[in-house]
C-alpha cells in the first residue's frame, strides 16, 4: 500500500508540532499555525513566507518546519522563482500543508493566552 502526499504531510507536520510542546515559544508557535493557511489565501504565499520569516525566531522555525514538510530546500527561493502555473500549485500545497500544522496545533499546543494565564 503506497502512502499518499496527504498522510506524508500530516505525520511530517505532527512531528513538527509536537516537538514544540512545553517551549516558551510553544504559544507563539501555535498562533503561527493558526494564522498561515488563511495569510496564505489573503497576501499570496511569498508574502506570507516572507512576513513569517521576518516576526522573530519562531516564524523562521515555522518557515523552516513548513519547508521540511514539503520537502524542498527553500520555499521563499522556490515561490519566488517559479512561473505562473508552479507558483499556484505550489501555493495550493502549501495552503495544505499549513491546513495540518493548524489542526496539530490546535490539538497539541497551549494558546499563547493560555501560556500566559498559566505563568501569572
């Protein structure tokens, strides 16, 4: 039985986001995941890449996690170089991808309003 891109990317992206479990950033983290399949849809996915990497250290490891679970080297090199047709499909499978870390991050990962109520 072969294992469809799907499946890949969800056992990919939960391992991603488990491994963010009970780190400062973990709440950070999850409002990325939260936010990227729709930034996706609205800004385009070079801006959305782009705007991700630039917030702070957990957006360039969401970035980096997003690209491992695709699998290229460089998405924001990848997106900005492809033509017309690659670039939608490639925003297509990102919008995806971002689709699994969502569901993962809710079910794994603390809201940052959580994290915060729990330091208090």
């Amino acid at each position: 039985m072969s294992v469809t891109r799907h499946q890949r990317w969800s056992a990919a992206a939960l391992s991603c986001v488990s491994a963010q479990k009970a780190k400062a950033t973990e709440g950070k983290y999850r409002t990325l995941c939260m936010k990227m399949p729709g930034l996706i849809k609205q800004a385009g996915l070079v801006q959305a890449l782009v705007f991700m990497k630039s917030r702070d250290d957990t957006g360039k490891t969401f970035v980096k996690d997003l690209t491992t679970v695709y699998g290229a080297k460089d998405l924001v090199a990848d997106a900005q170089a492809a033509k017309l047709a690659p670039y939608l499909v490639l925003s297509n499978d990102l919008a995806q991808v971002s689709i699994w870390f969502r569901r993962f991050a809710q079910i794994e990962l603390s809201d940052e309003d959580d994290t915060r109520e729990s330091r208090s």
